[in-house]
C-alpha cells in the first residue's frame, strides 16, 4: 500500500555514445541563470529546449522509455537539461510539480565517489517503517524515472571527477 513508482533502466549502448552527447551539452544563455541561488551547478534549465541539439541522446533512450509511456501516462519528454557538478556543487532540494514523470540519466558518474540522487519519502510514516530517503544504487549510463512530485536533490559531490546527468520531464 502507498509505494512510489519508478522506473529503472540501464542505457546498454552509453559507452558508444557517450562522447558525442556530452560533447553537445552546452549553456547556451549563461546571462539567463540566476545568481541568487544556493546551487552551485552548470547546467542548461534555463536555456530553451531544442529536441534537435538533443537528438542522439532522445533517440539512444527513446526504445527503452517508449514501451513504458502506456503505463506511465505520458506521451512526451517535453523539456531536457542537463547539469554537472564539480568538487563542492550541489542541486538543492526540489520538485518538477505535480504532473506527470521526471527522469535523471547518470551521463557521467562513477559510484565509488559519486553519490546518486538523494529521494525524499512523500509522506510521513509511523516509527520509520519506511526509509525517509532513498539513494538508488546507480552507475554511469543508468536512467531512473519516477514522479516528478518526488522531493529529491543532488547532494554534494565531494570527489574531483565531475558527475553529470541529463534530467526530463515526460507528460
């Protein structure tokens, strides 16, 4: 009773794209982030979304998320970005509203010094019987899907190697 959907894909073919995609990932309108924020990522939110400078990586995950879309209720990814962390970054606490699905694809990320998406249990529970956070066990090329109600954030990456993911919304 009351558990959370999700949906976890590993992306079989990253490594041979993996180059060419985040090659492409680039902050188009830098003046457009704001500056008064306590994240400290580089990321594209605030650039528009533009499904052709993203096309190898929508077609790369779209045979892994089509055969879902019936279930989840969705028909689209209607917005793409991507965000990277270095040494000390992090993403605060949010949400992407109440409708529909989000999605985080670990482009580059190495489990024995990154830490995964932190997940915020929706509701309270009596005496904890269900875990108040939840950190799915990834690795680089791993697409992890759930609903974009869920309260998450990217906690701080403490290593030097940078972690990138590439975030969507699906309605």
């Amino acid at each position: 009773m009351f558990k959370v959907p999700y949906y976890f894909i590993h992306i079989d073919k990253w490594a041979d794209h993996k180059r060419s995609v985040l090659s492409n990932l680039k902050v188009k309108n830098p003046e457009k982030v704001p500056k008064n924020t306590d994240d400290s990522v580089i990321t594209s939110y605030w650039d528009e979304f533009d499904y052709n400078e993203h096309i190898e990586f929508l077609n790369l995950i779209h045979g892994y998320i089509a055969p879902l879309t019936k279930d989840m209720g969705v028909e689209r990814v209607n917005r793409l970005w991507w965000q990277t962390t270095y040494k000390g970054d992090f993403h605060t606490p949010h949400d992407h509203g109440m409708e529909g699905w989000s999605a985080v694809f670990y482009a580059q990320f190495n489990p024995e010094v990154h830490r995964a998406t932190t997940f915020y249990r929706p509701y309270p529970a009596p005496m904890d019987v269900v875990p108040p956070i939840f950190n799915p066990k990834v690795k680089e090329g791993d697409l992890f899907m759930f609903p974009s109600f869920i309260l998450h954030e990217a906690p701080i990456n403490t290593s030097d190697e940078p972690r990138t993911i590439i975030s969507f919304n699906l309605s």
